[in-house]
C-alpha cells in the first residue's frame, strides 16, 4: 500500500460527557486537531463517518481496525462503540494505538494503565492555546507510534505469548485502499444538510435527511437532525410542522440522556403550547428543557429556557382558579434557577475566551434577561446593549424581546 493510514474511534458531533456533565465538541477537536496532525505526519485519516457506503460500515471498521498503520481512539464522552472498537484495536494489534480524551472526566481502570493523551475543552470546544499544545503532543505520540513501534496493547503485555492475527496480504490490502480512496456519500451528504441548516436553508436539508434515514434507519442522531429541520422548515404551516417534528421524534426524548434530542424536543413542545394553548405541550417543555440542563448545568442556554418555561406556567397557572399555589411555584423555581444561570454566565465571561461571537451574542442576552429577572436593573442596561450591539439580524433581537416582554409580565416589571 502507499499513503500509510489512520483511523479516528470517536464519536460525532456534541456529546455528553457523563463523568463531568459537560457537552463536548466531538468534531471540533477531530477538524481542529487529530486530522490536521496525521496529515502533516504524511497520514490519510478516517473517521468511522467517512468510510464509504452504509452497506459496508462493519465490514470497513473491522478491516481498518486491522490494517491501520495507526488508530487514534478519542474517548472523552465513553462512546459505547469507541470503547468497543479500541477493544477490537487492543486485540488485533499489538502496536500503534494512541488514546486520548478530555482531562477533567474520569479514566476507567482498564484503560488506565495506558499512556494517554489528556487536553482540555472549554466550555464546548478548545481554546486555540490547548489546540496547539494537544497538536504537538499528538505529533509527537504518532511519529513515535510509527517509528519506534512500542506495544501499547494491554492483551498483548499481559499475554506476552500472544501472536497477533495475520490477513490475507493482497485482497484486504486492495480493499483497505478501495475504501480509504473513496469519498463517503454519507458523510458528504451529512456535511452538506448541516451546512444548509446553518445558514437557514431547512427545505433542502429536509430531503438530505430524509434520504439519509432511509438508508440509516432508527439513527437517533438522524431522526433528530430530520425533526429539527422540519420543524424549522415551517411547511405547511407552522403548527403542522411542529405536530410532525414531534411525531417523528416519538418517545425518544422520554428515553434518552442527550442534551441536543431533549433541547430540540423542549423547543417542539413549548412553540406548539404558543400555538394551542395546550398546557400538557408546555409541562413536556419544562420537562424535558429541566432534565437536559440537569444533566448538562454547564449550559446557560437550556437553563435560561427552564426558566422561560416556568414563567410561562406561572402565567398560565396564574388565571386559573385555585391554581394560585402552583403559579407562586413556578414563579419562585424561575427565580431560584434563573441565579444558577446568572452566576454560570459570569464564570463564562471571565474564564473562556471567545471564539464564536454568534455565543457572545446570546451569552449578553442571556445575562441581561437574568439580572432583569433579578432585578440587577443597572447590569441588565449594560449586557442589553451589548447584545443589541452585536445583533446581526431582525429575530435575534424579536427572540430577545419576546423573553425579556415574559420577564417583565409575569414579575411586574415596568421598565
């Protein structure tokens, strides 16, 4: 073979880490970091996203987990399939397997007794000092990996007998190349719906995601990514898309711990309850918004919504007759929650350095809808201004007002 190759054991996307409670930037740290190095070490590399043709997705993983000149396994959130395959890694080669993760979670016992390469996220990805420093470090373990070909295989150190498996030289090497070569259809067409949702394009990435769980079909991450889009889309009208959003959706909010699948179902709920007055639809917002900022409390974002949620109940509650108790609750956890959210945003400012300035934007909304509810009236001014000054467009500044209007109404706010 020619170009030496590198496969990536990851997961995609922002995951949870459960050990720490923090959502990370899984494509960050592989685009920003991984990647990068093994090209500069003259290596292709090749995420499980990227092996070419659904069909093939098994038989692609294992014979790259074989034949991989170098595996790097990035494990920070303990993705099930990770940790599997760096266990197929362990057992089928003796050599050139590097792990690496965040280094505020826990490390398990078994993993332990291997050298890893630990960095740090903050907040959701990596502050370009850290990226540098992972880059060198990573360098250095994969240069080493593929010159001086230490074992790195705990079967293999502790069963010093053991004999790795051989292949069948010329037909797996043919195929290794075969699909290395290619470009995944899947991962191109998943690239190209994201890009269209970033830039508001939601029919378009619609018929991508259709297509995609098709030939992927009960993909969490798909069905949700389809969920979103459609629900965004808008068509054919608002409150019908809401209602098929949520369908497609199905229990899954009920039965997962991922922040992203319950943020979205929040948002669901909570539009149709604008759009019927059902107050089931907004009990299901507070819901599921409550148990993802539980699980994740580093997120300002989804616990400015758990708030906005209990506004609205306390609102709601509050013209019903004999509900009074229930509106004083809700009124009272908003205030209680929306303090937690006021003292995270400040740690934010002080110690994570910008790099998106779309999450400054929001990080001074956020902050001024909490000092407004507080009644830090002075400090809310200020954090205003600044968002209103960093506003790029006419509905983040409708979706700033329409919550600080909530605020205002339902704590008696009159200026």
């Amino acid at each position: 073979m020619g170009k030496k190759i590198g496969f990536v054991i990851m997961g995609y996307g922002k995951k949870l880490d459960g050990s720490t409670g923090r959502m990370l930037d899984l494509d960050f740290a592989y685009n920003n970091i991984i990647k990068p190095v093994l090209e500069e070490c003259g290596v292709c590399s090749k995420r499980g996203d990227e092996i070419a043709g659904p069909s093939i997705i098994d038989r692609g993983m294992y014979s790259l987990l074989l034949r991989a000149d170098i595996v790097i396994a990035e494990i920070s959130t303990y993705n099930p399939n990770a940790l599997y395959e760096l266990g197929v890694r362990h057992a089928l080669k003796p050599k050139s397997t590097i792990i690496m993760r965040d280094g505020k979670g826990s490390i398990p016992f078994d993993i332990s007794h291997n050298r890893l390469i630990l960095y740090e996220h903050e907040g959701e990805t990596i502050c370009d000092k850290e990226v540098e420093k992972c880059k060198a470090t990573l360098k250095k373990f994969v240069e080493a990996a593929l010159t001086v070909q230490e074992n790195d295989s705990p079967v293999y150190e502790f069963l010093s007998s053991l004999t790795p498996p051989g292949f069948s030289g010329q037909d797996l090497d043919d195929y290794v190349s075969d699909l290395v070569g290619k470009k995944s259809d899947f991962y191109i067409q998943k690239t190209t719906a994201l890009a269209h949702e970033k830039i508001g394009n939601f029919e378009d990435a619609v018929k991508i995601w259709e297509k995609l769980n098709e030939e992927r079909k009960d993909d969490p991450e798909l069905i949700t990514r389809l969920a979103f889009s459609i629900y965004k889309n808008g068509k054919p009208d608002k409150k019908i898309a809401s209602e098929n959003a949520l369908s497609l959706l199905g229990g899954l909010p009920n039965n997962t711990h991922d922040p992203e699948i319950l943020g979205i179902a929040g948002s669901i709920n909570k539009k149709l309850f604008e759009y019927t007055q059902d107050v089931a639809f907004l009990q299901k917002a507070y819901k599921y918004y409550n148990k993802g900022f539980v699980l994740n409390d580093n997120n300002f974002y989804v616990g400015e919504n758990v708030s906005n949620c209990a506004l609205l109940l306390s609102a709601f509650y509050a013209k019903k007759a004999k509900t009074w108790a229930m509106s004083t609750f809700y009124k009272s956890f908003s205030k209680q929650n929306i303090q937690e959210v006021s003292n995270l945003v400040e740690v934010y400012k002080k110690n994570i350095p910008s790099q998106n300035p779309e999450n400054d934007l929001w990080l001074y909304a956020t902050a001024a809808r909490c000092h407004l509810e507080l009644r830090n009236f002075h400090e809310y001014k200020i954090n205003e201004q600044l968002f209103f000054s960093k506003t790029t467009a006419d509905w983040q500044k409708t979706t700033y007002q329409d919550n600080i209007s909530l605020v205002k109404k339902v704590h008696h706010i009159w200026r």
